[in-house]
C-alpha cells in the first residue's frame, strides 16, 4: 500500500520530466530539479518512452541490479533484468506486466517476480508499473520496485515457525490421544513380582542397562511379563519423563506396518485422508518398544536398520527425511537366529537391537515366586470384579507349583480370574477347573490327563493293544484347531478364538505359523 501512494505522489514528477524533454530549454532547471528527488528515492525507479525504450535510471536502481544507467538508457531494460522467470523458464517482453501497461495503458502491482542482476544473481521484486498519459495518448510508463529479500525470508522464517508449531500440535494431540489409550489400558503389574534368583537377575540387568541409550532386545517365551521389563527399563531411564510407545508389530498387517512405524502424508495411499504421525515420531525424546519385532517385514527391517543407524526416516507419501531421537527397546518369543539362518530376519538388524539381551525365564523356571504372583493377581481382582477374596488355598499353591504353565503369567492371571468369577470368597480355590489335576513333570500332565480316562492296570484285559499318546506339540495343535473351527477361524475379538485360548491373537498367530496351521 505503501509504495502505491508513493507512486501516485511521484508520478507526477517523472511526467513532468517526460514532458519537459521536449518543451523549451529554459525548463531544463525544473527537469533537473525532479530528477534529484528521483535520484534520492530509496525505491528503484524506470522511466520508458511509448516504444518501451528506456529514458530514465535512478541510483537505487543501479545499486540493486548492478546495471548502470549508461547500459541501459535507449534500451528495452527487460532483456537486461526480467528476461527469466523465477522457475529459470524464458520472460518474452510481450509477457511483462511492464510492458503491457504501455500497451493498455492498465497499471500493474507483482510481487511474485524476480529481476536479474548483472552478475547473474537475482532478488524478489515488488514493482508498479504506472502508464504516462498525454492528451489521452499513451507517451510512456514509470516502473518503482524494491527488493523484498528481507521480506521473503521473514514470511518463510515465519512459516517455518507455523509448521513447527502446528507439527508440535500434531504431536502433542496424538500423544494425548495415545497417553490416554494407555491409561486406559490396564497393565498385569505395577511392577515386577517375586524374589527368584532368575528375577533379580533381571533387576540387576536392568538398573545396569536403563542409564544407557543402548538398544535391548527382551527374549522369552509368551506372557513371561516382557513388556513389563520394557516399562521398568523406560521409567529407571532418564527419558521417564517422555512417554514409552508400544508397537505390536505381530499384530500389524503387514501393508499398514511402515505407515504405523512412520507416518503417512495425507493421500499416500487409499484411505489416508488426512497426515498421521508415526509411532517414531510420537516416541520423540522417549522409548519406542517393538512387540514381537520378529513378526517384521523384510522390507520393514531394512528401514528399521535405517532409523537405528542414523536417526532418519521418511513418512509415507513424502520425500522429506526426518531426524529423530528415540531408545529401541525390541521383544520377541520367536528364535531369532533360527530366522536369521532361515533367511527371514536380518542379521545386522540382530546385532542393532541386541546391544543388551535379556532372557526373561519362563514362569516354570520361577516356581518360588508363583505364590507371590497369584497374591498379587488376586488382590487386583479383588479391586475389578468387586469380591473380597482373602486367600487362595494351599491345595490351590501346590497345585500351581506343579504346573507347567505353558502360557506364564498370562495364563496364571486368566486361571486365577475364571476361577474368582465363580467361586465364592474367603478363599479362593481353583481344583474344580479342568486342565489343572496334572502331575508336575511337565511332559507327563497331557499324558497323565488323557489316561484318567482310562481303566487301572488290574482292569486291563491281557489282548488290550498299548495306548498310543499324542505329543505335547500335537496336543496343542489340535487344541488350537478345534478352538478356531469353533469360531469358524476367526482369530481376534471377542469370540475369536485367541479369545477362547486366553492369549493374545498376535501370539496365536505366532503359534499358529510355527505349527503350520493353515485353513483347510
């Protein structure tokens, strides 16, 4: 707005100086006269006669474009300063809002245009061009420009600052949406339960390993607690105060794994209407913790490797590379070097991860701390199914310790509450569930359970054929097919059979892949 009143208020000056030039000489003082209010003029000014030729050049204009007044007086100034368009495509004279103003006489304001220096260097521009009219006829045309260097970069210095902001937002809209996920989410412990020789050693393991950026890869079987391990990492770490994302790379589809890792750009792929930030980008400053990592794409473990090498991803859809800070905490219950040699993990994204391994023991191989645990489940069942249960049995405790407990602490928990939600308080006992009258040596129980069903010795006539028993492997496999035949093979859900199994459905398909299990 400025430079239009600043125009209107010299356009009459550069007229008069027009017009000048071809009256009397004795208005040669006048002409010179404007002419040094033109010089002194901070804004670069032209003066073009009606053929576009070049009249007039001020100092401001000189020292912007680097092309004195003598090169350019009585010539088209276009093809000195505006022959190229910002994009480095060609600038016809016939193009220019300069000159088509000589044409229709119509005045012009640009800001999107640059000019050219004589050095080949070239600023943005802001210009008006400004028709001189005589006696209704069109005798020629002032252009005033400045260069707005200072403004271009304030406006993307200024943008720069909006996007960073509305990214924080982003941000900080899906970690509350994430944060609040997981206080809804109700976790098996508080922290970690017992006083086995296997389970301080893991403490020990941790509190060495929690001060360091080192990435840990967490190994055992399933429901042995491994994610409670990640937590206990995270929060003796000193990024407690960011927050621990968990990915179940088990229970990604395979097509949605890279866009759940690191975001996707609004319309990469159908159905993503609008930008997503990744679970990286949300771990920013924290802890991202890779559930059964070994449930990962090939092609996902390379840019995985990428990330744990250089810090640098790229979302879905987008060519710009993205710096982030995260610790890789990684669990699996699968052989990791078996994959390796089977071709279906890699073997430097093993050793990226594995910095610090920790085998997390199976619940069997913490027989002393199953009364510990089953207190503690017991007392939180307490709180969520509103019963005032005081103790559980000691014929229960021996029971539990005889177990073999093929699904650890999960499937202690899932005992111990199908058993509270029908029994009755003070004390809870759990003998009246099937499955659990089995011996303790862990290869006999299945075998044991079928042969209740059997006569004694003394009532076995002598031509009886031998009973010929399934292995454990077998058992479960067929264990598992009937319970997704009963579903109809519906994995997940509520009556899905990892559902009726009481596992997770990434781990029953885990189990599912290792025992070849495929519908028929």
């Amino acid at each position: 707005m400025r430079i239009r009143v600043f125009v209107q208020e010299r356009l009459d000056l550069l007229t008069k100086i027009t017009l000048a030039a071809d009256a009397d000489q004795d208005l040669e003082h006048l002409k010179q006269r404007y002419e040094l209010i033109l010089q002194a003029m901070g804004e670069g000014v032209y003066g073009l006669n009606e053929r576009g030729l070049t009249t007039f050049v001020n100092k401001a204009a000189e020292d912007m474009t680097g092309w004195p007044a003598q090169d350019l007086l009585g010539k088209v100034v276009h093809d000195f300063h505006h022959h190229t368009k910002v994009d480095g495509s060609p600038y016809p004279s016939r193009e220019c809002p300069i000159y088509q103003t000589l044409q229709d006489g119509i005045g012009r304001h640009v800001d999107h245009e640059v000019f050219w220096r004589k050095d080949g260097t070239r600023f943005p521009v802001e210009y008006i061009s400004t028709a001189i009219v005589r006696a209704g006829r069109i005798i020629g045309a002032v252009i005033v420009f400045k260069d707005i260097s200072e403004r271009r970069e304030s406006e993307q210095r200024l943008q720069l600052a909006l996007q960073q902001v509305e990214q924080l937002k982003e941000q900080l809209q899906a970690e509350n949406r994430y944060l609040m996920d997981e206080i809804r989410e109700e976790y098996n412990f508080s922290n970690l339960i017992g006083q086995s020789p296997s389970l301080k050693h893991i403490l020990s393991q941790i509190e060495h390993v929690a001060p360091t950026l080192a990435s840990v890869l967490i190994q055992g079987e399933s429901g042995t607690g491994k994610e409670l391990i990640a937590r206990a990492i995270h929060d003796a770490s000193d990024r407690k105060d960011r927050p621990l994302v968990k990915v179940n790379c088990g229970a990604i589809t395979p097509s949605l794994v890279e866009s759940e890792l690191f975001g996707h750009e609004k319309g990469a792929f159908t159905g993503a209407l609008q930008k997503r930030l990744g679970r990286f980008e949300l771990a920013h400053g924290g802890t991202l913790f890779l559930d059964e990592v070994g449930e990962l794409p090939l092609d996902i473990q390379v840019k995985l490797l990428r990330v744990l090498q250089e810090g640098e991803f790229e979302r879905v859809g987008s060519s710009a590379t993205r710096q982030v800070d995260v610790r890789i905490i990684a669990a699996t219950n699968r052989p990791i070097q078996g994959m390796i040699e089977r071709g279906e993990f890699r073997s430097d994204l093993y050793y990226r991860l594995s910095v610090f391994p920790i085998q997390v023991p199976s619940l069997r191989q913490r027989q002393e701390d199953i009364p510990l645990l089953a207190e503690h489940t017991l007392r939180r069942l307490n709180q969520k199914i509103g019963k005032k249960f005081t103790a559980i049995s000691n014929a229960t405790l021996k029971r539990f310790k005889t177990y073999h407990w093929p699904g650890n602490i999960r499937e202690l928990q899932n005992v111990i509450e199908r058993a509270a939600i029908v029994g009755s308080p003070p004390e809870l006992d759990v003998t009246s569930l099937p499955g659990l009258a089995v011996n303790s040596d862990s290869e006999a129980q299945v075998k044991t359970a079928a042969l209740d069903s059997f006569p004694t010795d003394g009532d076995i006539p002598e031509n009886t054929a031998p009973v010929t028993l399934l292995t454990l492997v077998e058992v479960e496999r067929q264990h598992i097919i009937r319970a997704l035949e009963h579903t109809n093979w519906i994995i997940a859900g509520k009556l899905g059979a990892a559902e009726m199994l009481g596992m997770p459905p990434s781990t029953l398909r885990s189990r599912m892949k290792k025992l070849d299990i495929v519908r028929a």
